[in-house]
DNA sequence: GAATAAACCGCATATTTATGTGATCTCATC
DNA sequence: GATGAGATCACATAAATATGCGGTTTATTC
C-alpha cells in the first residue's frame, strides 16, 4: 500500500486528487494540507507517507522550500512537484532541492496514479516537455566555451601535469623528457594563455577555459 | 513523415528495428549504418534524417563522439541513444554531447516508435530509470562535499587569493598583512589540506574538495 | 585563570618557478 | 630545399615558494 501526502492549496483540486487517489486499491491518501507548514506539524507527530505530491505556489513557504526540509527531515518520502510552473528555472531549483518527479498540473488523474507508482519503483516521472528541459541543462554549457587557446598535444600534457599538482621535475619524469624541456614547454603555454604563473594556468583549466 | 537513421553495429538488431520503423505509415527508415564514419559519409551527399538511434558501442569512432560531430554538423537531427549502457557517466556523457532521449536496448518496437513520435514533438524520451540518473545528477553535488578540511575565514581568504593567481605578495596586500603572515596561514592550510604545494590547493579548491 | 585556537609578525634557507638566450632535430608545407 | 612549427635540451639567474624555527595578542572555552 503506498500512502501519498498532498500539500496543495487549492482546496478543489486537492480534494479532487485526494479522493482519487484514495480510491484506488494500492494506494491510500489520507494526508492532505494546503501548507508546507501544516505538513511539517502533522509530521512531528506522525508517520511520514511514502510519496508526497508538492504544489509550488502555496502560502507561507514555497514547495521548494519545504522539499529541502522534507527531503532533510525524512530522506526515504519520495517527493513530486505538482505544479503549473514550467520554467527551467523552477524545475531545475526543485529537482536541486531533492524532487523525484515533476508533472504539471493538467496531468491526468490515471497519469497521476501511474507516476505515483512508477516513482516508488525507483522511476522518475516527469511529462516529456519536462524531461527535454532537464536534459537542455547538459547542453547549456557548450556554446560557452570558444577558446582559441590552441595547445599542442604535448602542450596539454604538461598542462595536465600541472593540474596533477606536480613539480617541473615531475613532470619531467612522467613523460620522460628533461626538466629544461617542461620550462620551454610551460614558457610557450604561458605566452599562448598570456599568464606567468602556474596557478594561472591551473585555475584556467580546471575553469574549462583551455 | 519522420524519417530516421540508425547507427547499430549489431545487424540483426538493426535490421530488426529498421523493418518495423519503415512499416509505420508515418516513419521512413532507409538509412542503416553500423559505423559513425558511415553514417558521416552518408551525410554528405544525402540530406540527414530527422532521427537518429544511435548504439554507443561500436566498431570505430564511439557513439557518443558520433553525436557531437553529428550535432554539430547538422544540428536539427535529433538523436536517441538505443544501448545496453545504465551507468551514470554514459547516460550524462550522451546527454551532454547532445543527444535528446536515452533508451535502453531492451525497449520494445513499439515503444522505440512511441519515443520517436515524442521526440520530434519535443519530448525527451527516456526510461524511468534513466531519468531517475539523469535528476540524481541533480543531488549529487550535496552530499558530495563532507570536507574535514575545516579552514577558518582568513584561510579561506588566502585560498581565494591563491586561486586568482596572486602572489604571496599581491595577497598580503589585498588583505593588509604581512607576506610573512601568508606564509603562515598556507603553512597552515597545507597542513589541514595534507598538501604542500599552491597548485594543489588551487586544483582542490576549483574541484569543490574545500 | 589556564588552555586553546586564530590571526598576526619575523628571520632563515633550500627548493621551485619564471624567464632570458641559444641550440639541434624532425616533419610538413610551399 | 627553404621556411616554420613543434619538441627536445642546456646554462644562467632573479623571483617566488615551501618549510623550519621562533614569537605576541586577542578571543573563547573549560
């Protein structure tokens, strides 16, 4: 049996979703608040339920809010969003938070039933327009970079070896060439990267920026 | 009519998936390959499909470089990864060299032809499973940092000055100090770091370790 | 009120880094 | 076959870093 909480505000749509789900013979939905707050007071004193659906606009403190103190308080409920906010900025803050699942609010009851279900097998339902949102955060970052660094191979060897925390003289041994010859090489990285230090050349790479 | 492309090395999978495609009254699958380099050759003297499935492990070039020459080439074919790959680091690497949905390879035709339609209608089709990596990505940063490093305000000062390639010198100025008593603080940070050059503490520190 | 931690300062020195100048060899390009 | 870029090596030196030792002052804690 899973139980499934509700913390929405919308007293229609809570009691709809409620009923329904309370309804179906897996589950059962007893714990329904309009508050983040409420839901944090009826949890001190009672067991938590397995899922929790969370709208985001609510009185008091947001949803997002009150997944990080859910999700602190009690790690093992599995949390949904259940909202009309789709900007990237919402669902990335919520998943960050500790969300599993986000859907919309014109998400159907059985869809809604079905993600219940398929979130507590370890599933993590979101719409597909959610899910290409998530996965344009991966994206994101590429056009950033347009180095014009340039390094030769064996350039970025060095390089690495810097970032490896080691000395001109090991990196000398690793790649088995003589510690003169790490100095030439690291005088033409500096002149490329227009640095002259070693930390430089660290923090620019670590940064992505070579 | 979506036409779609596929990348499989394994030819009776391939040949299995391309049938069913070319079947449907809305898709096209005449464009089989089962090496990135042949696909690339391909795409050169013909217009590329709308979908792409893509196997990542393949004779050559891997799948996941294939995508971002193919992104990058021709940036409006979606692309699908279709493998028996789970792990995290695979999932995120595809994801990040652009492609839009992940399906493992014991999904059934009917439902590699559902993801298809969702994909090209925006979607971001992807197993439970995987979504569930794709947002644990999303709470990993957390617990990640449990550093007992434990550096006091000023330390931190002096790392921070560390990272933005000051000299010992430059940070004694920025904080109003003597250069002796940066000594000091790196001597001590070095302990509490279990480092003993700059360039470590800068590489730990861009790394989140601190 | 003794102990501890943090921030501060100084002196000394060995090692490492940054930078200059100059050279040889190979490979590709024109 | 000259030109140029890349990789290799050498010698030299000033500057910066790493590390040892020592110390004071000011909070906070027990």
């Amino acid at each position: 049996m899973i139980e499934v909480g509700i913390v929405e505000d919308n007293v229609k749509i809570r009691n709809l979703i409620q009923r329904y789900l309370d309804m179906q013979d897996n589950m059962s939905c007893k714990i329904a608040m309009d508050s983040v707050e409420e839901m944090l007071e009826y949890l001190k004193v009672h067991k938590p339920p397995n899922v929790m659906l969370m709208d985001i606009q609510l009185p008091g403190m947001s949803g997002i809010k009150g997944i990080e103190i859910i999700k602190k308080e009690y790690p093992s409920v599995e949390i949904m969003m259940l909202t009309i906010y789709h900007d990237s900025h919402k669902i990335f803050d919520s998943l960050v938070a500790g969300a599993s699942g986000y859907l919309l609010k014109h998400t159907s009851l059985p869809e809604i039933k079905e993600s219940i279900e398929n979130l507590v097998q370890g599933g993590a339902p979101m719409s597909p327009q959610i899910a290409r949102k998530v996965i344009q955060h991966f994206n994101q970052p590429k056009p950033e970079h347009k180095p014009e660094s340039d390094l030769t191979a064996r350039e970025q060897d060095i390089v690495n070896g810097l970032v490896d925390g080691l000395s001109y003289k090991l990196i000398a041994d690793r790649f088995d060439i003589s510690i003169d010859t790490v100095r030439a090489h690291i005088r033409n990285i500096y002149k490329k990267l227009h640095v002259n230090s070693k930390a430089e050349v660290i923090a620019k790479s670590l940064r992505g920026e070579i």
